[in-house]
C-alpha cells in the first residue's frame, strides 16, 4: 500500500515527459521536407503534360512537406481547368537522401461538351429549339472552341417574326506562370421582344401584347490574370450594332380612356453599344461542378460610356456569391446570393430579366425572350408587371444529396432542393413611392426540385422548374 503514493509521483513527474515526448515526434514529423526531384504526370492521355506542369505551380528544386499548402492549392488549380474527373497528389520516393518524386495522377473527363441545349414552347411561340457546344481542350493544350445557335417558329404576337440567333467563342491556352488568358466571342441575332399593350399583368396572352424587332451583330474580346490563389481578375470589351424596329402600337392602354407610353428600353433604328467589364472571381470550391465544400464570390461592373461611341450610358454592378457546406454523410449545403443594380440608359436586355430569376420562368436562348409568361407570384405583389428591371437581387437555400458516383458515362449525380425568393424593381419603384421600401419592391418565391447529373458530355439538370419553365401547363 506504501508503494501508491510513490508510483503516482512518478507517473506525474513521467506524463509531462512524454507528452513532450509526443509533441517533439509530431513536431519533428511535420517539418519533414522533401526536395521534388522530377514531377510524374500519370492519366493525361489527352492533356499535354506540359499544360499540366504549368497549372500545378511546384516543379523541380522546389522544397514541400507533407502538409504543404501548395500540393491542395495545385490539384484544386487543376480541378478548376474542367479537364478532370479527379486529381490525386503524392509523393514517391527519389534517387538521393531527402528526395522525392512528385506524382500527379489525373483521371480526364469529356472535353466536348454541351454546354447549353434550348428546347421548349410557350403561348407566345409554339417551338423553339438550339444547341450551345464547346471543346474546352483542343489539341490537349488548353485552347477552347465552342459555339451555339437558337431557332424559333413565328411567334403569335402581332408583329412578331420567328428569332435565330448564332454565336462562336475562342479562348487561348491555359497561360505559363500566371500570364494573360486571352478569349473573345461574336453573336448575331435577329428576333421579337413582347411589350405588353393592353389586358392584366397576370394575363399571358399574346394579343395583349406587341413586338419590337432587333437585330443585334457583335462581340467582345476579353484577358484574365491570376491573382492568388484562386482569385482571378479579368477585363472585357463588347461592342455591338443594334437596329430596332419599333412597333406602330406604342401605348399601353390602362382602361377608362387612359394609356400610358411603352418603354422598350433601347434606341429606335440603327445604335451602338460599347462598353468595358472588370470582374475578381474568387472561387475556393472543391470542385467546380459539384463541390462539397467552399465558396464562390464573383464582383463585375460594367460601364458604357459615350467617348467609347456608344449611344447608350449606363454603368452596371453584380455581385454573386455561393457557400457550400458539408452536412449529414456526404450531403451539401449551398447558400447562394445574388444582387445586382443598373443606373443609366442600359437597352433592355442588359436589364435583369424575370425568366432569368425565376426558375419556374424560361430563360432566354442566347439573349432573345420567347414567352409573354408573367411570374406566378405566390406572394400577391406586383412582380407580375416586371420583366425588364434595373435592379434585382434572389437568395436561395440548397440541399444536395449524392446518389451515385461512377467513372462511366454519367459521373455523378445528385438529388437537390433548392428554395428561395426574389425580387425586382425599376428605378422609378424606388424614388417615386409613397409607401416604404419593403412594399415597394415585387418579391415572388422560386425554387427547384430533382436531378443533378455530371456526365462525360456535360452538366445536365432533370428538375420540375426545367419541365414548367420550358412548356406551359
């Protein structure tokens, strides 16, 4: 019994040691450093090694740990190309003492992908249907090609006449150690937009409302530089040719006698439009097609200013941000906001657009609108009379679960809930009111149910609002 007292003393006195003991092998095991000798790139059968090599960011003579944080900076670098399924990062042991060979092992997914594929039908237009497609790897070196096109029948609308619309993109290599990334784009479009003329804000009907033709010819030329990691910011300058044929109804009639004037939001006959983008996105995803993790901000303001000839001046500011966050097992967690704002002159379609918004609503086909479909406004306010706005903002809560993941045809796919509201409104909304901003501003929900498929040809969505936003029921 006399010995207890003893054994505890000495175990007191031994458990500071040990732990110190511990944290010396701990600390002694974290400043283990390698010098990489040669970098391994295994898998790439279509991807040139050398545009491997100038993403990963680490070559030869470089000195990593084991928990370096350049070997997660440079597979999530390579995960953002969109050139692989899956990028794994190790170590291998070198030729000398305190040497290692770094080994990137890639798993390559379809570059040709579909990008966009417009299909639906509404009381406006019977059919329209288009195909937007892009090669994001050409040659294996980077260079990415696409192109798309749209075509509709003639719409009912008086006036109307049917819409195609055609447009090519080319992007330059992957740059080497943080250089300029070149594109440029060029769209030509010919088609109707709908101003409604007479009848209620919740009525769709296509003889209440009437056409304005456009044909728009342009494009834009655009460089991107890295910041940091995973923050990028680029420039954009776009300029187009515009010739709008103006109805010859141009009031809307509001009963008892009265009418009001149309606003269609852009210049009668022939006009320019010139303007410059900057954008700072700073993307930290874990994937960007289905992440499980991390966040998404993207900051962009456009200006159009006449000493660049363009007829209209305006200036343009959106901010979007999206947060994923691990949940229950392997579930995900998304909130995602977006906020934008117009002051100026800005022709209609560089407006925030309903169908865009809502996605119970159908989205425009390379910029052309084929529906007369008011939002369904679930909250009775008046966001039935909003189409074309120049300031709106939506927050949506989204809900991922994994079905499956699989190196076949269709890699993966998730089940998801997504669940919002939104809202627009128009300058004068704002400033002449006489009630407060809250009741001011139209809100309506939005949200989304179903599938989320990444497949060896692109991102593919099998939703109920994909079905009620593309064909009226």
């Amino acid at each position: 019994m006399r010995a207890w007292p003893y054994l505890w003393v000495m175990l007191t006195l031994a458990t500071p040691a040990l732990a110190w003991a511990q944290d010396t092998e701990d600390e002694a095991s974290f400043d283990l450093r390698y010098v990489v000798e040669a970098v391994d790139v295994r898998g790439n059968r279509k991807t040139d090694t050398a545009l491997v090599l100038r993403e990963l960011g680490l070559t030869t003579g470089d000195v990593v740990t084991p928990a370096d944080p350049r070997v997660e900076a440079a597979r999530l670098r390579l995960l953002s190309l969109g050139y692989f399924l899956d990028v794994r990062l190790s170590l291998a042991k070198g030729q000398r003492r305190g040497g290692a060979i770094l080994v990137v092992d890639v798993q390559e997914r379809g570059t040709l992908l579909i990008n966009a594929l417009h299909l639906g039908s509404s009381d406006a237009t019977a059919l329209w249907g288009g195909l937007n497609l892009a090669e994001t790897n050409f040659l294996g070196r980077g260079i990415g090609l696409g192109g798309g096109f749209v075509q509709s029948s003639g719409p009912a609308v008086p006036g109307a006449t049917a819409a195609h619309a055609f447009s090519a993109r080319a992007s330059g290599p992957a740059p080497r150690n943080g250089g300029l990334a070149l594109w440029g784009n060029v769209l030509y479009s010919d088609g109707s937009e709908f101003f409604r003329a007479s009848g209620s804000t919740a009525d769709a009907d296509p003889n209440n409302f009437v056409a304005l033709g456009l044909r728009r010819m342009g494009g834009s030329l655009g460089f991107g530089l890295d910041l940091a990691r995973g923050a990028r910011f680029s420039t954009e300058g776009h300029v187009e040719a515009l010739n709008a044929r103006f109805p010859d109804v141009r009031t809307r009639a509001l009963g008892s006698g009265f009418a009001r004037p149309i606003s269609f939001g852009i210049v009668d006959g022939v006009s320019r439009l010139a303007s410059v983008t900057v954008t700072l996105d700073v993307d930290t995803r874990s994937d960007p097609v289905l992440p499980a993790d991390g966040r998404r901000i993207t900051v962009s303001f456009e200006a159009a200013v006449p000493v660049l000839g363009s007829r209209y001046a305006y200036t343009k500011g959106v901010v979007q941000t999206s947060f994923y966050f691990s949940a229950f097992r392997d579930h995900v967690l998304g909130l995602h906001v977006f906020a934008g704002g117009v002051a100026g002159n800005a022709p209609y379609f560089d407006r925030f657009f309903v169908g865009d918004l809502n996605f119970l609503l159908p989205p425009r086909a390379l910029g052309l609108n084929f529906s007369t479909r008011p939002s369904r406004n679930f909250l009775g306010t008046g966001i039935a009379d909003h189409r074309y706005d120049a300031f709106a903002s939506r927050a949506l809560v989204e809900y991922a679960v994994p079905l499956w993941r699989r190196h076949r045809f269709v890699y993966r796919g998730d089940a998801f809930l997504a669940f919002g509201a939104f809202a627009m409104a128009s300058a004068d909304d704002l400033r002449l009111r006489d009630t407060d901003l809250r009741h001011a501003v139209p809100i309506d929900l939005t949200g989304d149910l179903g599938l989320r498929l990444d497949t060896y040809i692109g991102i593919f969505t099998v939703s109920v609002a994909n079905a009620l936003g593309r064909f009226p029921f």
